[in-house]
C-alpha cells in the first residue's frame, strides 16, 4: 500500500473499507465489490467519482490536480450539490491514475490544463452526485417500506414520514442496489451550495492549510527514505562528459553518487547533506549540443526570421494589401515578450518506492498519464505496477505539465540508479528550476494597422516568430498551433482585411506552456496595439473597442460592465488615469479597468475593476481568487518578469533576481462582477493573467511612457531586436 501520509489519502487498505462499508461510486471494472458497476450504466460515467461511508462521510475522488486554484472543492460542491451532501462531511482526494476512468474529456487523457476542469468534470460529477441520491432514497424507500417519491434529501439526511436518518445509515445498502441511469439532475432554482446568491462554502482544504497539515509532493515521507538532488549542466542542452565524485562521496551522509541522463544524482540522508555534496562535484560538460546564445540574440534571429524565410503559418482574410494601400494612416508597433520561468512557490518534488515489484509515487501530478507512462517506461514495468498518488501541488502555471514529464522521469532514473535500496525524494531547489529551461517562449509580434479617414480599422498584418511548446506537431503545411496563435488580433477584433503570419523559430531553450498559454503575449499585444489604434484616432478606448467587437457580444458585454462599474463616463479624479483591456480566452470573457495614481515612473494602482462572463459561476469566492491571483501573476509577468540568458546559462536563480510583483504592488482595491446566464461554467484559472497587465500598460503610456516594445515594463532589454 502507499506509504504514510498525514492528513487525506486514500490508500488501498481505506479503498476495500470503503468498498465494503459503504456506497462506493468509483473504479468500474474493478470488481472490488457489489454495485460497483453495471451493464446498464452509460459507459460507468457515475461509478469512479465518489463514496460514502458508514459515517456519512463522502469522499470526492478529484481527476484533476488542485494547484491552489481550489479546483478539488470546486469539484466536490459539483457532487454535493447534486448528492444534496452536508459539505461539512465532504472530503477530497486525488484520483487514482487510469487513464480509462480519469481522462480528461477533450484531451483524452488524465491531466490538467487550460482552465478547464470545471468545465470538463461538469456533466460527469453531477450525474454523480444525483446517481449516488437516488441510490440512497432508492434504499432508505425499501428499508422503510415507502414510496420513494416520500422520501426526501437535505444536507446529508434522508427524511420521510416517520422516519430520518444519515446517509451513512443506508451506504451500504445503497451499495448493493444496481446504478441507475438517466436520473433527473436539480433545476437551478433548487441549487443551494452552487452559484451566485448561494451560501459562501469553505474551501475543503482550509482548515488543513491553515493548520499547516497539506501534504504536497515536498512534504512527501517514506520510511528510511534517502534524499536526492541533481547536478545539471548550467549551459542549456549541455549533457554529462564525465565527472569526479571521489570528494562528493567522503562526505558526510552521502550513500550514492550516480550518473543518470540529466546529470549527476547525489542521493544523501538529508537534503542538506545531499545539495553540500553536490557542490564538492567536479564535472566536465559536453557544450557541443548546449544552447550558447544570450536570450538578446535569440531575439534578433527570430526577427531575423521574419524578414528572410518563409512562415509556419498564414492566415490572410479579405485583400489586406490593396486596404493598407487605401489607408489614410497606419500605425505599427513591435513587441518583444522574454522567456519566463513558472516559478511556482513549491518547485517540482517527487518521492517513491519500489516495493514488491510496484513501483509507488506522491507528487503533484499536473499529467498522470504521461508521468506513469514515463515512470513504466523508465523502471520496464507494465503501467498498473506503476501507483500515483496525486496530492495538491504549491503552484504549477504550466511547470509540471511539461510534455517529456522530464521531473518525473528524472526521479524514475534516480530510483533505478539507486538499485531500489531505499525510498527516494527529488528535490529540485527553485534555483534548479529557474536555471533549468521550460520556459514560457519567447515571442517577437510586429503588428501594422491602416485606419481610414475617420479612424476606422479597414487593414490589419501581424506577423509572430517563435518557439512552439508543441511536441511533435504533426508536419501539415499551414499547421494552426494553438499554443502559439489563441488570443491574436485578427480572431478576436473584427477587420475586413487582416492577415496573420508565424514564423516557427528553432532554439536549444527548452519550453512549455505557461499560465494562460499563448493569451500571455497574443492577448498583451493586441490590448496594447488596439489602445493605440484608438489614441491615433481620437477616439475613446472603450467605444473604440467596442465598434470591433459588434460579432463578440458576450465580449463587449463584459467591457460594458467594466466600465459602468469602474465610472468610465465621469472624469477620473485629478492625478488619476484609468485605463482598459478586454480578451477572452478558455471560454471565458474578461474586462479589466485599471486606475492609477502618480506618474509613468513612480505610479500606484489605485484599483482594478473587472468583470468577467465565465458562463456560470459556480463557487464567486474562487473565481474572485482567481481573477485576484491571477491579475497579480499577469502583473509580475508584465512588469517585472525574465530569464536572462548569457552564452545559453540562465542568469537568474531565485526571487532576489527573478523579480515578481510585491505585496505592496498589488492594487489597492479590488473588484469583481459577474456576467451569470449560461448553464455551464467555463475557464477562470487563467484568462484573468492577461487583460489587466495591458490595461496597467495601456495607463502608463497615456500618463507619458514610451511606447512599450519589450518586456517586461521595468527592466528593459539591451540588444533589443
């Protein structure tokens, strides 16, 4: 079984009491006992989601990893709505990895991204929630010898006349009953823990996180486990030539020093012992395959690359040419967007055993199916020797998503290399993984607009160069890769001419997809641009967006709101200069005002106000979070964030040179309101990263900065391309 974790986990042990004691709406196909499947259930949607024991406790069991997005107690009021729970007895846990239970519905596989959790677990957690209800009033009914339609739910009880009693009571025998299908979900008038004007819920995991008792893949513990740490060339690419341990291996606490892949692995009795040891390593590098460019240089041949070869992708619409021929003005602008590191507050962590042939793992798995299928390939074991166990994770913006699990199979090689002789922990420092590459890419926009007489968009060109963080990307001329093009211009702003080009750029950095996926620089750029666009015309840069949003109606609703809520239609205060952005991304709509005091080189923002259509908000509190958290994320970005290269090795390590956006930076008031009306919930994880950092942008150029051409903001690139 897994081995010892405080707080919740469910282990093999806690999975066959479960199965025996209580009603077990999870796994089908594992005939772990009674009721566990059925031949008539719609493809077992509704039999690996959820249990509830004797108790009446009900554990939700989560597909996606909560990375501090409050994604597991968003998830769980799905099912405690539907289940009409007593969310003071609802707990959650990671599911187990198994791609044909767990995978994500679009993806096809067990994963997390794109704010899409919510959206994704929707349909299948209420159909849940509402099977596992009538199970128990199915079962309560019989033993009471009443019709069902008596029998009613409330807040974890069963109630009907003469009778009452916890679900606990009759989890059993709601167990043994076969599963239902099509049962009827709640209409949205009967909902009490979901939407706006529901209850506010506590979060899930606030009483542990306040207590200090969340277990995350640093925290992870095994008996005589052994620590590991690895040495990892400091130029980009480099690979091992050969090494010296002789001085790393007299130290105290040391038991191994072992070459694997991506370096040399120390493995030591503490992490203390294991980094000091580390630093006693004499290594020679192998820098024929490593990375030697500055990150200044790499800009210069992306841009380079515009002006001397042929796109990866184009996108012409209407006759741009002939309309930049007719055009009475034209504004351009170039931008430059720096490789970002993800930086989350807990690096990536991983620890594990090997025992009886099953290989065992904790970590904050972002990707489950690629980071087992790496472990099984990696150790030659068949997938289901390989147990995951899927804890909450300290940050993530993308960093453990990356496509070659390479943190995970870096733990794999470790434990291979120690012979099995103990449990291992990989720690990597935050200055492993600053320095270490999967970056967010970096990114050249040229934009070039034609107005006519009036100030009207009439032509629009926008050409790109960088790298992709698609692996693999299938060789099809004119291949739209989305995590390079969602969130640009010409899709989101109308035009009658407009095209789009992208130059796929080769560089030795290793990327990855980061918070808000390619909306980070595509959706930045075009807020920028088309404030321009409106001060070339004279025009008012709410009304001015909103002539080319007349197709985006849920669009220019939400910049409508944003600029009732923040008085666009009074004069600011004096010394006040109010700004704006509007994007959507994830399925989601997002306006952002932006209000500061001071001057373009000494500025407060004063307050942030945002209004946001996420289709139905389910839990306020969290997408107000999340819209708050992610601003500042976007923010840092924006104006403080890069990772410098010099001669391909990384010049920043920690937050004393990887500069992210302080406490006292962060708006001083901020407000979120609410476009609710649909009937599903769409992203809200990560479009609130992009609109407010152009709106701060947008401000600091109309109270007198130059126009901004790189990033970030406040520390300007030399060599600019």
């Amino acid at each position: 079984m897994l081995g010892p974790t405080p707080g919740v986990t469910l282990n093999r042990r806690g999975f066959l009491v479960l199965a025996s004691s209580g009603l077990l709406l999870g796994v089908a196909g594992t005939g772990a006992g009674r009721g566990l499947s059925s031949p008539a259930a719609p493809d077992g949607l509704v039999q690996r989601f959820l249990s509830i024991d004797w108790e009446g406790t009900v554990t939700v069991f989560a597909k996606h990893l909560d990375m501090g997005q409050g994604i597991w107690s968003g998830l769980a009021s799905i099912v405690a709505e539907e289940l009409d729970a007593d969310w003071s007895r609802v707990r959650v846990v990671g599911a187990p990895a198994r791609v044909a239970d767990y995978a994500h519905n679009a993806f096809r596989e067990q994963t997390t991204g794109g704010s899409t959790s919510t959206a994704n677990s929707w349909d299948e957690l209420r159909r849940a929630g509402a099977t596992a209800r009538a199970m128990l009033v199915r079962a309560a009914a019989q033993a009471w010898q009443v019709p069902e339609a008596l029998v009613r739910t409330r807040n974890g009880r069963l109630i009907a006349p003469g009778h009452a009693a916890g679900y606990g009571d009759f989890a059993a025998a709601a167990g043994r009953l076969p599963v239902p299908v099509d049962v009827p979900l709640k209409s949205r008038a009967d909902w009490r823990l979901l939407g706006i004007g529901a209850e506010a819920l506590p979060r899930t995991d606030t009483g542990a996180k306040t207590r200090g008792a969340t277990v995350y893949g640093i925290d992870g513990t095994w008996p005589d486990m052994r620590h590991a740490v690895i040495a990892r060339c400091p130029r980009i690419g480099g690979r091992l030539r050969g090494y010296d341990g002789t001085a790393a291996r007299a130290m105290p606490g040391v038991d191994m020093v072992v070459e694997v892949p991506s370096g040399v692995a120390v493995i030591a009795r503490t992490t203390w012992h294991a980094i000091r040891a580390r630093e006693a390593l004499r290594i020679d590098w192998d820098m024929r395959s490593a990375e030697t460019r500055s990150d200044s240089a790499i800009a210069a041949d992306f841009a380079r690359a515009m002006e001397e070869g042929a796109p990866a992708y184009a996108d012409t619409r209407g006759d741009p040419d002939t309309a930049f021929a007719r055009a009475h003005r034209v504004v351009e602008a170039r931008f430059r967007f720096p490789y970002l590191a993800h930086a989350p507050m807990e690096p990536p962590c991983i620890s594990g055993r090997m025992v009886g042939g099953v290989c065992e793992v904790r970590a904050g798995f972002q990707s489950q199916t690629r980071n087992q299928q790496a472990i099984a390939d990696i150790l030659g074991l068949p997938l289901d020797r390989v147990l995951l166990d899927t804890v909450p994770a300290g940050g993530s913006f993308g960093r453990r998503a990356s496509f070659d699990s390479d943190w995970v199979a870096e733990f794999a090689h470790v434990l291979k290399a120690s012979r099995w002789r103990w449990p291992i922990k990989l720690t990597r420092t935050r200055e492993d993984d600053v320095t270490g590459g999967y970056y967010r890419p970096l990114m050249i926009h040229a934009m070039r607009a034609g107005l006519d007489r009036k100030g009207r968009l009439i032509a629009f060109d926008q050409r790109m160069a960088g790298q992709s963080v698609t692996p693999n990307a299938p060789d099809v001329p004119n291949w739209r890769d989305w995590t390079v093009l969602e969130g640009v211009f010409h899709e989101l702003y109308a035009c009658p001419a407009s095209r789009l080009r992208w130059w796929k750029t080769p560089a030795r950095v290793p990327v990855l997809t980061y918070r808000s996926i390619s909306n980070n620089h595509t959706g930045i750029a075009k807020e920028i641009f088309v404030d321009r666009l409106a001060r070339a015309a004279g025009a008012d840069p709410v009304a001015y967006r909103l002539a080319l949003l007349e197709h985006e109606p849920r669009q220019a609703a939400v910049l409508r709101l944003a600029a009732e809520k923040a008085g666009w239609s009074d004069p600011p205060p004096p010394g006040v200069t109010r700004a704006v952005a509007v994007h959507r991304s994830e399925g989601s709509f997002i306006a952002q005002v932006a209000q500061l005091s001071g001057t373009a080189q000494d500025f407060r923002i004063e307050r942030m106000v945002t209004a946001i259509d996420c289709g139905l908000a389910l839990n306020p509190d969290t997408v107000r979070a999340q819209v708050e958290g992610g601003t500042g994320f976007g923010l840092s970005a924006g104006l403080y964030g890069r990772v410098t290269l010099d001669g391909g090795a990384a010049q920043d390590a920690n937050f004393d040179t990887y500069r992210v956006l302080r406490m006292n930076e962060m708006p001083r008031v901020m407000e979120t309101h609410f476009i609710d009306g649909a009937d599903r919930p769409s992203g809200v994880g990560e479009p609130g990263s992009v609109p407010g950092t152009a709106a701060v942008v947008n401000a600091l150029e109309r109270m007198g900065l130059p126009p901004v051409e790189s990033f970030p903001v406040f520390a300007p690139m030399p060599d600019q391309a």
